[in-house]
C-alpha cells in the first residue's frame, strides 16, 4: 500500500515538472512569431489638408509726411482719424523768406528776359541793314549775335531758378497723395519744422479702404497655392466672423531662417470694421501634390537620425527612407523611392527590424 502511494505522488510530480518545462519553453519562444501586421497600399495622391497661420494685417498704402522745407506751421486742417481725398489740403507752412526768394527770382528773370528781347531786336534790324553793301560789317554782326545768344541763356537760367523757387513755395501746401485716414498728426500751429527732421513725421496717412493681410507660408505648402486664390481668414476683434480675400502678390524669395515665402492677400475694408495692424489667423486649404504619394500616417517612423517606412515584398522587410508633406486625418505625403502599389506595414514600430 506505502509503494502505491509513492508511486502515485511521483507521478504527480513527474507531470508538473513537465508542464512547468512546456510553459518554460513557449514563454522563451521570440514574440516575434505571434506578432500580426497590418499592412496598407502606398497610394499615389495628394493628401489635402487645412492648416492655421498667423497673420497681420496692413494699410494697402501708407506714407509718413515729413517737412521738405524749413517754415512755421500756419494751419493743420486735419486730425487723427480725419478722412481726406487725393489732393485735399492737409496744413500750410509759412516761410517769408521762401517768399522773398521766389519775387527776387522772378525780378531777376524778368530783367534777362528783357535784355535777351532788345539784343533779339537789334541783331535782326542789323541783319536787315547787312544786306546793304558795306552798311554793318560782319564783325559787328557776329559780336551782337553772341550777345544776343548769351542774354539769351542767362534768361533761360534765370527763368529755371525762379520756377524751382516757386516750386519750393508749393511745399509750404501740403496735399494728400492719395485717398485714405490720417492716423497720426504731430504738429500744432505755430511749431517750427525742419526738413532735416526725420525722427517723427508732421502726419501718417494710411489707405484703408483696402488692406494687405502679410502671411508667411511654409515652402511645403506655397507650391500647392495660385494667384487668386481665396483664402478664409478670422480676426482677434471679430472672434468667429469668417472674412476671405484672395492671394494677390508673393515675393518669389524663401526666408532661408524660418523656410517660408511671405505673401500678401487683399481685403476689401468698404465698411471699416478692420484696421492696419489686426492680427489674423489664416486657414489655408491646400489639395495637395498629385504627383505625391500617400501612406497611413501609423506608417511613418521618425527616429533621431531618419523617418522611413517599412516595406513589405516577398515575405522580406527593408526599410525606405522617406520626407512628408501634407498630413490630415489618417493620411500623409511622403516622397522617396517607392511605387504606388508598395505593401508597408501599416502599424509600423521602430521595435521592427529588416530581415533582407
């Protein structure tokens, strides 16, 4: 009976050692056998995205008036926020002795024009009289027709120096250049002003009906836009409120320190609701590149040294080295040497090794 027993126990324990050694041995097999991947096709296709840029906005003209002459100001017609056409007057300087200048010049001009018309005269009646044998010698002829030649020029210089000298004077008018809202004024009546001044300007005229809104647009994304193209912007001082203008101009010139190309879209601002200076955000809908290829996002592996793929042929895994585009929802671009139809894994880890 005491032989029975042991042999029973024995045996128990003979099988438990057993299976201990069976899941010893299956937990020491390589995880990789029970690892199931998916896999995705590469798709040739641009992934269309929306992306969110920061913007402002600016006067579509804009000009700060400085003095071109020394003078008092006699009169400011205008403030901040006064709105003024082209060629309405803005001040008037005054300065006498601009004046005084201007009626010397003219007196001087006059005089020369005066002496050119008598010498003018006398050469063409000594011209009718040479026609007489021996009535004016030629000597005498020559000398009157320089004389006349040389009054002459000194009454066209003169005649210059006066109309630079009222044109000095039209500088004590100051006009506005074009349409729009003064936005800074910084002189009274009475101040004097310089035309050495560069400091701060008499006024700041700003055109407002029309805006530029100035964004800088990565270069992975600026190939995908054209001219005219509309672009939805929202302000901080209209939270919600969609408002759209269309790509106008671009500088053609990559910011080589943020990678970016600035351009410039028109707004229409008839209403005035916005100012130079707003700050904007830009939602930019790009389609993509079509001659792109397309992959799952979960696809990509970025690590500190590449961003590749894994891809899948003949039961062998290799992996390709590979740059993005646009990305959105499940989707991105990337650009390597794949083919439209390439098997990759899908759920892609960098735990994956080649096994070419």
């Amino acid at each position: 009976m005491k032989y029975c027993i042991i042999s029973i126990v024995s045996l128990i324990m003979l099988v438990s050692c057993s299976d201990n050694k069976a899941e010893k041995n299956k937990a020491a097999e390589p995880k990789d056998r029970s690892v199931q991947y998916q896999f995705a096709t590469v798709e040739k296709a641009g992934v269309p995205t929306a992306i969110k840029l920061p913007a402002q906005l600016a006067a579509y003209e804009e000009v700060s008036i400085f003095p071109k002459v020394n003078g008092y100001v006699k009169t400011v017609w205008v403030d901040i926020g006064s709105k003024v056409s082209q060629g309405n007057l803005l001040m008037v300087l005054e300065a006498p002795e601009l004046e005084q200048a201007s009626l010397q010049a003219k007196e001087k001009y006059a005089r020369a024009k005066a002496d050119f018309s008598i010498d003018k005269e006398h050469y063409q009646r000594l011209v009718e009289a040479s026609k007489t044998a021996g009535a004016i010698s030629p000597l005498d002829l020559s000398t009157i027709k320089a004389k006349m030649e040389a009054d002459s020029s000194l009454s066209n210089a003169e005649k210059a120096n006066w109309l630079a000298q009222e044109t000095m004077l039209g500088y004590l008018k100051v006009t506005a250049p074009f349409t729009g809202v003064i936005t800074e004024r910084n002189v009274n009546p009475g101040a004097l002003v310089s035309a050495a001044q560069k400091d701060k300007p008499m006024l700041e005229l700003k055109q407002v009906a029309n805006l530029r809104l100035q964004v800088d647009i990565p270069e992975d994304i600026m190939t995908t836009l054209n001219d005219k193209d509309t672009v939805s912007f929202y302000t901080s001082a209209f939270p919600g409120k969609k408002m759209t203008g269309h790509i106008s101009r671009r500088s053609n010139n990559v910011n080589v320190q943020f990678r970016s190309e600035r351009m410039e879209i028109d707004v229409q601002n008839k209403d005035g609701l916005l100012a130079p200076g707003m700050y904007a955000d830009v939602i930019l809908y790009s389609n993509g590149n079509a001659n792109a290829l397309s992959v799952p996002k979960s696809a990509v592996i970025t690590s500190t040294e590449r961003k590749y793929v894994l891809v899948s042929h003949d039961g062998k895994i290799r992996k390709v080295d590979v740059s993005t585009g646009n990305t959105s929802g499940e989707k991105t671009e990337v650009y390597g040497p794949l083919q439209p139809g390439d098997s990759i894994i899908r759920n892609a880890t960098d735990d994956i090794r080649e096994n070419l």
